[in-house]
C-alpha cells in the first residue's frame, strides 16, 4: 500500500470528520479507506484517531502529524506544478482575507510586489478581524494569526506568533500592577468584541517560577498548562487597532501581538506585563481549501507568503505604516 495514499487518506478523513464522507470523496468503499489509516497507524505504532459509530476525532499526536501532512501534501502539488506548468503563467482573479491589522502591516506591502511578478493576476484584499467563511464568500487563501480549530480548511504555518499584555506606564502608575492573571477582574481590559476572531479568549501559561496563589484562576493552574480567560472592561471592539490606540491612550491593559506593540515597547510608550503567564507562541498560518488541484495563482501566493514570512530578515524589518 502507498505511504502517500495513506497520508492523502488520513488528511482527508480529519478535514471531513468521516470515513464514509472521505471514501465518498475518492470513490471507495469506506473499508477500504479503514484499512489504510490500520496501516498507517500500525506503521507509525502511533493512534492518529478516535473512530467510534458517531464521530471520528484526532489524538493529540494526530493533531500534529496533520498539519505535518498538510504540508507536505501541499510542498508536494507545489513541485509537481513547478514541472507540469512549465511556462503556463498564472492568471485569474486572486481573493486573499487577512486581519486588519495584521494584514495592513505584513500582508497589505506584499501584495503590489506578487502583482509585478504576475502581471495576468488580478487580486482582492479583504482585511477583516472577524473569521470569514472562505467557501462560502468565495476567498482562495487566508492569512490566520493563532490557533487553528477548523481542520476542513488546508494549514501551512508560516511563522511563530508571540501575544503579550501590555499598558502604559501611567495606567499602571494609577491602577498598580496584575500579578496574576486572575487580578484582571480589578483592570479595565480592552477586548475584542464578541463578532472578532478572538473567541477563546486570552491565553496564559503557568511557569514554574510563577507565583500559585490564586486557586480560583482561570488561567493556567499547574505549571506548564495553557488555558483561557475572557477578562472584562468598559470598552470593547471589532477592530485591533484600535484596541492598540486606546492602549497607548491609556484607558487598560490590552492582549497584543509582539509585532504590533514591540515598537512601542522599545519606546517605552508600553509595558508588558505578566510574562511569566505568557503562553507559548502560536502561529501565522496560510489558509485555504481543501481542493485537489489548486489554482496555480494560489499556489504561487502561498509559496510567495511562505518565502517572506519564513525569513527572520522580514519580521525584523520596520513596515512603513
């Protein structure tokens, strides 16, 4: 049996949540679709899924090996492509989504730049802080900064994401200083609101240095463990810019990426706080769906985005904003 076709099996059973959708799929029986994630797993000596009659969900080492798989399956359609479309030039029209801010800073320069390498390309740029449904508003890719719950979309991480909270000076002078993440429930936290992307919260890890004493935390309670608060405040909103804004304005304490605020740290205009909680990165993924055969402009965004975001030169750089 192809260790490829069990790796194509695998990765389109996760994003379909069912063998029977996934033999569908491809035409097979969903036997034949069981037998092939037995040999993988029995090859690996590893349990990538939990099958029972209702639902099919990914172990904790199944989680990994997908998003391993995912790019691999992509790094491969990429080289195939490279061959097979020898001087075919990539055109159509191009529909890329990204968070606002983000976007604005690191997504927004690129795009003049992929449009000079391919001049039959037309694109749109969405910048949004909310989660788009890509297939159903028609967008090919999606840059996503955190974590990645839906597996029926295609992932290749592009880069690590560092989340930090920080105030002023003057805030913290008037209002002291959180010692635990529990303590938040005494500041006025600036949040996004309820139709952004930040769903679960702000997340927190318990170091091993760190101080223990609040057992009612909700953030992390043993060391090493991430979880999740959603802190209160007077104000609210859908857009991270702002949320920055008002942080530098001084009306609370904000959950920041480190490429939004390390400018302002560096100037002293912000402070981080507790970073012995800090979570451990997450990442800067491009999205898309899951298609066969993707669309050579896709293709040669996402290996485009991949080459700029994979290089430290490009996060040490100053964006012109």
């Amino acid at each position: 049996m192809s260790k490829l076709k069990q790796l194509e099996s695998f990765v389109s059973v996760a994003a379909r949540g069912s063998l029977t959708a996934a033999a569908h799929a491809e035409g097979v029986a969903p036997a034949i679709m069981g037998r092939r994630l037995d040999a993988l797993e029995e090859r690996l000596g590893v349990k990538l899924l939990l099958r029972t009659t209702r639902r099919i969900t990914l172990t904790h080492e199944g989680s990994a090996f997908l998003e391993d798989c995912q790019r691999l399956l992509s790094d491969l359609a990429n080289a195939e492509a490279s061959v097979s479309a020898g001087g075919v030039k990539a055109s159509g029209h191009l529909r890329i989504t990204a968070p606002a801010g983000f976007g604005r800073r690191h997504v927004a320069p690129l795009i003049p730049k992929f449009y000079e390498l391919h001049p039959e390309v037309t694109i749109s740029l969405n910048l949004s802080d909310r989660v788009v449904d890509m297939a159903g508003e028609g967008f090919d890719c999606a840059v996503r900064v955190g974590d990645m719950p839906d597996s029926s979309l295609v992932s290749v991480r592009m880069a690590d994401n560092r989340r930090l909270c920080v105030a002023t000076p003057g805030y913290l002078a008037r209002h002291g200083i959180p010692q635990t993440p529990a303590e938040l429930s005494r500041f006025h936290c600036l949040t996004l609101s309820s139709d952004a992307s930040q769903t679960r919260g702000w997340a927190f890890k318990l170091s091993a240095g760190a101080r223990q004493d609040s057992k009612d935390e909700e953030g992390a309670k043993r060391s090493g463990e991430v979880s999740y608060l959603k802190p209160g405040g007077p104000l609210d909103c859908s857009d991270g810019q702002v949320l920055h804004d008002w942080c530098l304005a001084g009306h609370g304490i904000a959950w920041r990426s480190i490429w939004e605020v390390e400018v302002d740290i560096a100037a002293g205009q912000l402070v981080p706080v507790l970073e012995d909680f800090a979570a451990p990165p997450n990442g800067v993924y491009a999205v898309f769906p899951q298609r066969k055969h993707l669309p050579l402009r896709v293709r040669l965004w996402i290996e485009y985005l991949k080459n700029h975001f994979g290089s430290p030169a490009f996060w040490q750089a100053r964006p012109a904003f």
